[in-house]
C-alpha cells in the first residue's frame, strides 16, 4: 500500500508539553483580508498547511504580493479594489471547503467569469448552500456539475445587500455572506444560527461596519459596504482542532498528561472541551487572554480514572463539529452507552465522517449503531484491539487519517494498524506525526 503508515505498538505513558501549529481557519481569514487591506500586513506562526498554501496561492493569481520568510508571512494588499480579475482566469481551492466558499464572497464583485476548482474530495461537496444566497446579491453561477465544483461564477460592481438565514451552522457560509455583505450597497443583514465566530471578530477588531447581536439561539449580523481594511499584524494562536487530537490521546491513556501551549479557546471552538469534561477527562486552562478579539489560554489535559458515557448536547455540535470523529474514540472506552444525534452534517465533510466514524469503530470490534444523522456507541473500558486494521478509501480525509493513529495508539494488543494516505495531513497539519514521535510514538 503506497503512501501508508504501519503502527505496531500502543504509545507509553507521558507528561510533555507541546506547541500545536497556527490555527487554520485564522490563518485562512487573516490571509484573505490582508489581501484586500491598504498596505503590507505581518503575520507570525501562519499554518504552512496545504489549505493555507491554497489561499496564499489564490490571492497571488489576484495580483497581491505574498512574501514567506522562515516564520512570517507578508502580504501587500493593494485595497478593497485590488485585485486582478483576468478573463477565464482559473482558480484551485484544492482540499480546503473554507477556502472554496470564503473566497466566492470576496470575489462577488467580478466583472469577467472566475472558474473555481478543488480536488476530488472538495468536487463532491454541496456548493448549494453558498451560490443561493449570493446569487440573491447579483451574481451569476455556471455548473458544470450539478451543484458542486467545478463552477464559473462572475459578479458585478453593482450589488446589493441582502436579508440571509443561515440554518446549518455553517461558519462557512455566514462568513462568505459577510464578505460579500462587505462588497454591497446597503446593508446586509444575516440572522445565524450558532456556528464559529472568527470572521466576525477580525471584522469588530478592524473596525469594519458589522454590528452582531447574540441571541440565545441565533446571531444577528449586520455588514456594510466597506471602503477601507486597515493592515492587520498577527500573531497567529494554535489550533484547537488539531491540539483535539492529543486530548483525545491522553483521554484514552493513563497516567498521562500535556499541556498544549497558546490555545484558541474562542467559545464557538470548544466544544470537545465541555464534551471531554463531561465524560471525566481533567481539563484546565492557564494564562488566559484576549487578543486580537480571540480567547487564548494554554489547556492542560490529564488521564482520567475511568471515562463517562454521554448523551452529547445537540447545542455543542456546532462547535465540536471536527472533533467528533475522535470523541467517537472515548465513547468506545467509556463506561456505558454514548449517543451523538443531528449530525447529518458530518457526511458533508472531506469524506462522509459520520459513516467512517461507524467504519472505524466496526473494525475495532466496538458495537455500535448508526443513521445518516446519529450514532449509538457501546464503550468497553478495557478495549484491546488484537487484530489486523486496515484504514484505506477514505478520500484522502486528515481527520480520518489521524483519527486512525490515535486509536492505533491508545487500542494496541496483539495488532498492527496500516493506515493509508499519510500525506492527507498537508491538508491541516503537516508535523501531526512529528510531535506523535516526539511524545514517544513508534511509528513506520
């Protein structure tokens, strides 16, 4: 099998410190308004990621200036009119959703067809959910494949604000509506239901003409037509999602402990954390503080005694929405029967995370019973998997991929797992296996 990883042996216990790469959907947004502000903006611990490459990759095509040098990243923006739309020009999202949708809001004022590309995974993905509310705006789409990528879409310099519900908790969506919101005439004005919240505090930071009310089940947002982004020096925090996955580690071990350095802990984000504390996982944050309007902390995780089994709160689906596919991992070792219902969304993912997530669970022998929106999970505090795994045909998903390698890890007995597509973890998170190696992993 090519391209694949071979783990023999469970990890040993371990008390360690580490530093997760740079958060991507923070990476992805600064990336995207630097390019559009007036003058040159710095950036600090940018995730070198697949998806970021992408996005930086895209803004150059547009004209804008993209300096990397060791750690910091330059980009010179040339202004909310800056870029260089070229006729028939062609664009490539690769793997990354985020990317594909933001981008679509920043480009709405487009005069001459923009093709947008993205890989196989991205290709199979719902683009409904982003072209019906900003055709409503005044722009036209052509698809080529039903509603998914690849599509031609071309704007106009004449557009107008709009009134959008968004229904799924898609921060993806609502923020490709605030940009294009930042493009248009008039207000736009959003009504949200409960998703991350990063676009719009970078906008409140910089100023910009949003106004967002919480409510208890939704968000109302409302965008002007911005004239003006002010360059934005960042530097920018670790990424929770990806730190999510030596929590769930040290969940499943015992005696262990990390502590994760310089965490976003924005509240949209931290959904694995209240869902890990309820089923018995030690949790902690230290040095606590606001910056550039995101929560940071360093979170401290230590192995519990036994685990709990949940019945997981549809509100914190939201907001653990990546991380689900390695909390189904705890369940399997908790102490009764877990249940995570309404995530239909999950198969909307790089791959259809809910029925890899059955699909995992299956192999190692752990009872469960899915739906293509909830799931049932059996735990069995001493789980040992004594078989031969093989995780392959995933579509290349990082997160099926390290979701594999952690329950490799932690479920070793007499087995070997062969895990395919090591290179997925470009995508987000490109030394997963080194800082795995330097918490004492043998890995092949």
């Amino acid at each position: 099998m090519p391209n694949s990883l071979v783990v023999k042996n469970r990890i040993k216990n371990f008390n360690k410190k580490i530093k997760i790469p740079g958060d991507k959907s923070l990476s992805i947004r600064w990336a995207l308004l630097a390019s559009l502000s007036s003058g040159t903006s710095k950036a600090k611990n940018l995730l070198m990621s697949e998806d970021v490459k992408a996005t930086l990759q895209i803004i150059k095509k547009f004209g804008i200036k993209v300096i990397l040098k060791k750690n910091v990243c330059k980009i010179f923006g040339k202004g909310m009119d800056g870029y260089n739309f070229k006729k028939n020009q062609k664009i490539d999202a690769k793997n990354s959703g985020t990317l594909a949708r933001l981008i679509l809001g920043l480009i709405v004022n487009s005069t001459v067809p923009i093709k947008l590309i993205g890989d196989n995974s991205l290709s199979k993905r719902d683009f409904d959910r982003i072209i019906n509310p900003l055709k409503k705006f005044g722009v036209s789409f052509k698809l080529l494949n039903k509603n998914k990528l690849p599509l031609i879409i071309k704007g106009s310099n004449n557009l107008k604000g709009i009134n959008y519900e968004e229904k799924r908790g898609s921060a993806q969506c609502k923020s490709s509506v605030i940009f294009a919101g930042m493009r248009s005439n008039g207000k736009t004005i959003i009504k949200a239901k409960k998703s991350r919240n990063h676009t719009e505090l970078m906008c409140k930071y910089l100023n910009l003409p949003i106004k967002i009310t919480k409510k208890k089940k939704f968000d109302l947002i409302e965008i002007s037509k911005v004239s003006k982004i002010p360059t934005i020096n960042y530097n920018i925090p670790s990424d929770i999602s990806s730190g999510s996955f030596f929590m769930i580690l040290v969940a499943l071990l015992n005696k262990s402990k990390i502590t994760l350095k310089n965490i976003n802990i924005n509240p949209s984000r931290i959904g694995i954390i209240i869902i890990l504390k309820k089923m018995g996982v030690k949790i902690k944050f230290l040095n606590s503080k606001i910056y550039n309007g995101e929560k940071i902390a360093d979170i401290i995780v230590e192995s519990p005694k036994k685990l709990k089994a949940i019945n997981c709160p549809t509100y914190l689906n939201s907001g653990t929405i990546d991380e689900f596919l390695s909390i189904f991992l705890v369940a399997a070792k908790a102490n009764g029967v877990s249940y995570f219902k309404d995530l239909a969304e999950l198969n909307n993912k790089e791959s259809p995370r809910l029925i890899w997530g059955s699909k995992i669970l299956n192999l190692m022998g752990v009872k469960n019973v899915a739906t293509n929106n909830s799931i049932k999970i059996f735990g069995n505090p001493s789980l040992k998997v004594n078989k031969r795994i093989v995780i392959k045909n995933f579509l290349k998903d990082h997160r099926v991929f390290m979701t594999s390698v952690i329950a490799a890890l932690s479920f070793q007995g007499k087995s070997k797992w062969q895990i395919s597509d090591v290179n997925s973890i470009k995508t987000s998170f490109p030394n997963f296996l080194i800082i795995l190696k330097k918490l004492g992993a043998k890995i092949n």
